[in-house]
C-alpha cells in the first residue's frame, strides 16, 4: 500500500504517513493491514499517554512527581526519626542555649574574683571584657550561621589581639 493510500484510509496526510514511517511507528516495506494496526496500535499508546512527545513529557512528570513523593516521605521519616525539625524550632533551641550559656558565662568574672583574689580589677574588667564578647556572639548565633562555614577563629584572634597576644 502507497503511504498516500493509507493517509487516505485513516485520515491523515502522505507526510504524516511518511514521517511514522520515518519514526519507526508503521514498519517500513509492509503491507496494508500490517500498517493499519502498528497505527491502531501507535493511537492507544498515545491516548494511554506511554507514546509520543506528550507520553515522554507524562513520563517525565511522573517521574518528577515520583521523586517529590519520596523525598517527602524521607523528610517525614527523618522527622520521626528526630533527625529533622522544622526552622523555627532550631531557632528557639538556639536562643535557648545562647541565653542560658550567656548566664553561665556572665558568673564568670565575679567566681574569678572570689577564687582568685590575686588577681587585679583590671584583669576582672579584661575577662569581664572577653565574656561579654562570647556572650553576645553565641546571643547572636542564627541558624543561617551554621551553614556559613566558619570554625570561630576570626572571633578568638579577635579577642587573643586585646591583650596583644596570639590565639
């Protein structure tokens, strides 16, 4: 049968005939029936949604949809888990841990004091200086802070360069 003939058959054009050809879709070199039903065949898979343009773009979207859905349950897993918690709750745990290490420090020169009492008011105010200093970083820390990637050694240059030392 002459691709014409079979445009005709089934309502399409020569070149829509020649182009399934072309792509494999009707064999090339058979007969009548043989192209009838590999285009019988080509329509249901199209409508099914598995050929085509339209069936790799449903392909890949169900792909896409397949990949979302099991990042969402790895997420929901490692939340029971205890491994994931929402931002706004690593944010209060920090806040909570920045102010009760702030008290802790803040007890720091007055236990010198008292411990030590070879020391003098200007070595007092310089660690009263130095907690201060650590107090208010850690009262500063936010969770965007983790994911910057720095081991503290910029603040304790900072507070080794008061006294003229090195850190």
């Amino acid at each position: 049968m002459k691709q014409a003939d079979f445009g005709d058959l089934v309502g399409i054009s020569q070149q829509a005939v020649s182009d399934l050809v072309r792509r494999d879709v009707l064999p090339d070199g058979a007969c009548g029936d043989e192209w009838l039903l590999a285009y019988c065949d080509h329509l249901r898979e199209v409508a099914a949604g598995r050929g085509g343009e339209a069936g790799k773009e449903l392909t890949a979207e169900r792909a896409r949809l397949a990949r979302e859905q099991a990042d969402r349950l790895a997420m929901q897993n490692a939340v029971t888990r205890g491994e994931l918690a929402p931002a706004h709750l690593l944010e209060q745990v920090l806040a909570k841990a920045g102010a009760r290490a702030g008290r802790i420090l803040e007890t720091i020169p007055g236990l010198l004091r008292r411990r030590l009492p070879q020391l003098t008011a200007d070595d007092v105010i310089e660690v009263t200086r130095v907690v201060a200093k650590a107090r208010n970083v850690a009262a500063s820390m936010r969770l965007a802070d983790v994911e910057v990637d720095d081991d503290g050694a910029d603040d304790i240059a900072e507070l080794g360069a008061a006294d003229g030392g090195e850190a």
